[in-house]
C-alpha cells in the first residue's frame, strides 16, 4: 500500500504511533511552504502539528476535502482494514524529503496542492459504489465490478461483458424512447409470427384475416409449459419448439403450393421426389438462372422460416419466465376463454370458429396420411396383381379392332374446364365445333365423354398410367409400383395380340424411360429423334403439328406389314402457356426452323404465369391450338381403317380452373367406320367432339377394361 493511502488512514487517529518517527517539516519538504495554512500551523497544539506531518502531501483537512470524507464513509470495510493494521503501512511509507511526487510549493490558492494526490490516493482504496453517481466505466457495467480494487488479487483481471451488451446498454440508456419502441415491436413480431405460423391455412382461399383471429390452444399449452420451467429446459424446449413450428409452418406453404397446382396436399412420404421435376420445369420456362434463382430463394426462405420461429417462441418463453405471475393469470384467462368458447361452438366467421385446434389437427392429418400411405403400399401391390383380362389369349384379345390404325392421344392438361369455363368456353367450345365439322366433311364421326382423372394440374405420368393400365395411380409410390411389374395396358393389349406395331410418339420424354417396356412400346420417338430443329415453347419441346407432321413422316407414312398403334403426348398445352406456337402451313413445317420468329414474337412465361386471367385466356388458347392440330392431321392423313381415341390428362392448375374444379377431363373417340363407334353405343356418350353435362362420368381406370370388353376382349381371370 502506498505512502499517501497509509498516512491518509493515519490522520483518523489522535497521536501518531510511537514506533513512527516525527517528521519535522521544513520549507524544502512541504509544498505547504508559503500557504496560508502553513502559516497557521505554528498556532496548533503539538498533537495536530504530528498528525499534519504525517498527512503532508496525502490528505487535506476534512472540510477541504469532502469528496475523499464522503469516500472513505462509503467504503468501511476498506478503511477498516487499513485501521485495524496500520503499523505495517507507516513502515513502509518513504521519509518526507524522499517522496518524489510532492510538487513545488505555489501561490495561495483556495484548494491546495495536496488535495490532488488525496484524490488519487482515495481512487486507489474505493470501491465502485464511492464513484462519482453517472459515471460510466466498462467496469461498472461487468459481472465483476462491485468488487472492489483492494479486495482483487494483485495482477487479477476484472471480467467484463460481451461487447454487444455494453453496445446495447449504452444506446439504450442514450436512446431509451427508441428502446422502448424497438422492445415492443420486437415482442408484437414474435408473437403474430408464432400466431400465423400455428394458425396458417393449407390452401390459398383460405387465407384471410379471419382465419387468423383465433385462438390456438396450442398457444394457451406451449406458455403453460415455459412458465413453469427452470431456465435452461426452457431454451431446450423453446428451441425444439420453435423448429417443429417452423417446419410445420414450411410444410403449410408447400401443402399451398401442391393444393393449387396437383389439387392436393403434399405428402410427406411421397412428394419429394417431385422437386426434381419442378427444378426442370422451372429451368425451362425461366432458363437456368431463374430456376436457380428461384431455387436459391425457396432455400433461404426456408431457413429464415425456420430461424424466424425458433427465435420468436424462444422470446416469448424468455418474457414470460420474466414475467411470471402476469404470463401465469393471462394463460389461465385465456384458457378459461378457449374452454368457453370451444363448449359454446361460438364462431368468428361462419366455419371459423374462435377456439382453434389448427395445429394438432394438421398433425393428426399427416400422421394418419403417413399411416395410409405405407398401408396403401402393400394393399396396391395385391391389387395389382390382379387382372382380368391378364390370361386372356392374343386371339381373343381386340378382335373388334383388327385391321385398325389406332391412334391414343393424350393432350396436356385439357380439362372440362376447358369446355365449360365462363372465360375459356367460349373459344375452345367455338373450335370444336369448327373442327368437328371438318371431320363431319372428311367422313369421321365422333361420340364424347369425361372421365375423372387420377391426378389434377400436374404429374401427368399419372393421368397417362391410369387411364393405360385400368388401375387408379395416384401417387408416385402407385406409379413405381405398378410400372415395375407386368400389367397388361392397352398398347400392351395390342401388342400382344401380334397384329400390331407398337409406337410411342412422346416429344416431352427428354431423358431415358424405362417405363416403355412396361407400356409395351416397341419404338419410342422422343424429343431427341423427332429432327426439331427449332426453338423450345416453354417447357414444351416442340409446337404440337411439329411433333404430328413427324410422326408421319417417320412412321404413319412409311410401309407396314402390320396396323400401327400409336400413344401420342402432345405437349404444346402445358403451362405456362407462353408462348403459344401458331398453326403454319403444311408444306412449311420443314424441320421445324419456321417457329424461330413465332417464338420470338410470343409472350413471356413471366408476363402470364402470376396473372389468373392471363392464364385462363392463354390456356384455352392452346387448348384450341392443340385440338385443331390433331384434327387437321387426322383430316389430311387419316384414311377408313383409322380410329383415333383423345383425351386430356388431367385439368389445369387452380389459378386457371378454380379452386373447386371436379378432376373431369374429356374423351373422344373419332373413326370413320360406323361399326367402330356402334360398339360403344350403349356408353350413352354425346355425338361429337364434345360432351354435355348431363353425359355420364366415369373414373379414368375403368377405361380399360370398358375399352377391351366393347372391342371383343374376354375377361380370363
């Protein structure tokens, strides 16, 4: 301890010690030479001229120096210490004429020199409740600081706290209306983050305000829980909260995404396997960059989701801990108002009722989804083991159609809506009448139906195996399951009859399809060996009368030893529908080179995608396009043994049919031969190209079976 702390505590005292040695001060000593109390001290008694010697230089009388009185009563146990073993620090305090820090003596002035050394003998022995009150240090504000610099041990560091805190304190105490604010706001955030999230519709039409002025009881449970407890399960049980609400919450988006392009929630067991098919088809409508855009978009919204939600609950689980008793009686009220409302039935809006169990019946909703989609796996395989017409023998198979060119052709998302929208009606239902007369004038007939696809605005393969295979498949687990075993389809019917060839005209197959063998398709044209030689429309490959003019070019045109059946897909119907390829004339199609300008000139895929009616006027407009091209071809290159079957795979997506559009799609069957379309008389289909209300419905997998029945198939189970 140094000299001026030990004879600042030594001047408390009445007499010096007896083992310290009186310090005679002299003009050359003392700076207090020449000072008024200087002159002064030859009147006090000896007792105050040893104690003002032993003090020369550490301290100044008690009413020159308040600050350092007022310090040492604030610090007791210091002094205290000091007092009770003084002995020890006079020892060490250096004689008078060897101190090098006292100044020379100055003129009088109202404070004297000594005060200053006082002040700095005082800083050394207080503690931080002596400091001056609004004094800011980074001492102050750290864990350690109401420990005091005498008490630490010698070379010890005090800790302090994270920056970012004493960041925040300070801006906080300097800004305290905007602290204030950004609490709130922050609080307000997380709690309509953790109420959206437990309250979000899984459809788009469904999301209104209504539905989220509501009261969850999953809410009213969760605050119960991180009320009650201790500190660190409660971040445990916040965080894992927290990432369960998130992914629930990315799951409610993507059951949106599917419900308004499939018609269908996404299932958790089987859908993942279709974001491969959403990157190609977003490449090809956006290009590679805006796929990857949109793809690096989804990601980190994914992850702001899930950060957004753990942080909020984890908040909120933070201020009710903090707040104990208020959390506790609003929980219960609330609670009280759910039981209230929940045993009333009382609604907010007609079917929207105020206590919500949102959650837990999402949950129960995919548990026992998942639950029947690993049953259905096991049922459909014994189902599809099962055929009627599996044993039957080639020679009874089809025998009302020998001698047929068959023709089955499917056209990309041609749905009754198509037919009977208010906005697209008219213009499909003005080209089939059009092109019906042309085949009425070219000596065709033709009788009309719906038939209920297994699949809704997307996932075509499965509309197209349904209605082949006269099983219902309608997921993709279905689909693997019955594309690896040996169901008798129709192009497999005729096929094994051996009376026809057996062909695939498939522009939309852009990589290898090992479902071929299983169809039962001797040949497949893709869009690799079609010769196109121009440019892609969207995500079709090929403009529709690009792909039917190769057709007959490469196979209807050539000689056969046998009828051809033939499984078209035209693709120019797709969405986006943008652009939109125009019919050219016949002798122009060439390899395709003629569409490089009518793409060019056609809308872009962003300008019509995002825009409802947009997409309806462009959708029916490919409709039109793609019936009067498969009606034109089959004018100009089909003959008396041709019979042409043509269907839609599925309806459009829900921006473009409703949202509460039937899954009907319509069916025609086209021949010239009266004998062909007699068969069928007893479907009670329309005449025509188009089907009316009233006419009947059946679901897609009936087909088949219907189909070889009417045409001289027998059943041999």
């Amino acid at each position: 301890m140094s000299f001026n702390t030990s004879s600042r505590q030594l001047s408390k005292t009445d007499e010096a010690p007896e083992d310290v040695p009186s310090q005679e001060v002299t003009p050359l000593d003392s700076p207090e030479a020449g000072t008024p109390e200087a002159e002064t001290a030859e009147t006090e008694t000896p007792e105050a001229e040893t104690a003002q010697a032993e003090t020369a230089g550490a301290s100044v009388p008690e009413a020159e120096a308040p600050e350092a009185d007022a310090a040492e009563a604030e610090a007791p146990e210091v002094e205290a210490e000091a007092e009770a073993d003084p002995e020890p620090e006079a020892a060490e305090a250096p004689e008078g004429p060897e101190v090098p820090d006292v100044p020379e003596a100055k003129a009088p002035e109202t404070e004297t020199p000594e005060a200053q050394p006082s002040e700095e003998t005082t800083s050394e022995t207080e503690t931080p409740e002596a400091e001056t009150p609004g004094a800011e240090t980074p001492e102050a504000e750290g864990p350690g600081a109401e420990a005091s610099d005498v008490d630490a041990p010698e070379g010890a560091v005090t800790p302090r706290p994270r920056r970012w805190r004493r960041v925040w304190g300070g801006w906080r105490e300097k800004y305290p209306v905007a602290a204030r604010v950004l609490w709130w706001t922050t609080t307000a955030v997380a709690l309509a983050v953790v109420v959206v999230a437990l309250l979000m519709p899984t459809q788009a039409d469904k999301v209104r305000v209504a539905a989220f002025v509501r009261l969850p009881v999953e809410a009213i449970f969760g605050a119960a829980l991180l009320i009650v407890l201790p500190r660190r399960p409660r971040i445990a049980v916040a965080v894992l909260a927290g990432l369960g609400l998130g992914a629930l919450t990315v799951v409610n988006f993507l059951d949106i995404g599917f419900n308004e392009y499939l018609g269908r929630g996404f299932n958790v067991v089987l859908d993942w396997s279709l974001f491969s098919d959403a990157q190609g088809y977003l490449q090809d409508t956006f290009g590679k960059g805006g796929a990857f855009g949109i793809a690096a978009l989804a990601v980190t919204l994914v992850i702001v989701v899930l950060a957004l939600t753990t942080m909020s609950v984890i908040r909120l689980g933070n201020l009710a801990a903090r707040n104990t008793e208020t959390a506790t009686r609003t929980t219960l009220v609330l609670a009280i108002v759910w039981v209230t409302c929940a045993a009333l039935g009382v609604q907010y809006a007609p079917g929207i009722p105020i206590a919500s169990e949102h959650t837990m019946q999402a949950l129960q909703f995919k548990t026992e989804q998942v639950r029947r989609t690993l049953r259905d796996e096991a049922e459909f395989a014994k189902i599809a083991k099962k055929d009627d017409f599996a044993d039957t023998p080639p020679d009874q198979l089809l025998t009302g159609l020998r001698g047929k060119d068959m023709m089955i052709t499917f056209i990309e998302s041609y749905g009754r809506s198509a037919i009977e929208d208010p906005v697209m009606a008219p213009g499909v239902d003005a080209t089939l009448t059009a092109e019906n007369k042309k085949l009425t004038d070219a000596g065709f007939a033709a009788k009309s139906g719906w038939l209920t696809s297994a699949t809704y605005g997307g996932s075509s393969w499965l509309g197209h195996s349904t209605f082949m295979s006269g099983l219902w498949i309608s997921n993709q687990q279905r689909y693997r399951t019955v594309t690896a075993g040996e169901r008798l389809t129709l192009p497999g019917a005729f096929k094994k009859t051996g009376a026809w060839d057996t062909v695939g005209v498939m522009p939309g197959i852009q990589k290898a399809w090992p479902e071929q063998k299983f169809y039962g398709i001797d040949k497949l044209y893709d869009s690799h060996n079609l010769g196109y030689k121009g440019p892609k429309f969207s995500w079709s490959t090929m403009p529709d009368q690009y792909a039917l003019t190769a057709f007959e070019r490469l196979v209807h045109s050539k000689k056969h030893d046998k009828p051809l059946m033939s499984t078209i897909i035209l693709t120019s119907s797709h969405q986006p529908w943008a652009p939109i390829p125009e019919l050219v004339p016949q002798d122009q199609v060439g390899d395709g080179s003629i569409y490089n300008a009518i793409e060019k000139a056609g809308k872009k895929p962003g300008d019509i995608i995002t825009d409802s009616a947009k997409s309806k006027q462009e959708y029916g407009k490919s409709i039109q396009y793609s019936v009067s091209s498969l009606i034109n071809y089959l004018v100009k290159y089909g003959n008396k043994n041709t019979v042409l079957i043509f269907l839609g795979d599925h309806q459009p997506i829900a921006r473009v049919s409703g949202n509460h559009a039937s899954r009907d799609v319509p069916v025609s069957i086209v021949a010239k031969d009266p004998k062909v379309l007699d068969k069928i008389a007893d479907w009670n289909w329309a005449d025509g190209l188009q089907p009316q209300q009233d006419t009947p419905v059946w679901k897609m997998n009936d087909f088949r079976d219907r189909f070889l029945t009417a045409y001289g198939s027998t059943p041999a189970p």
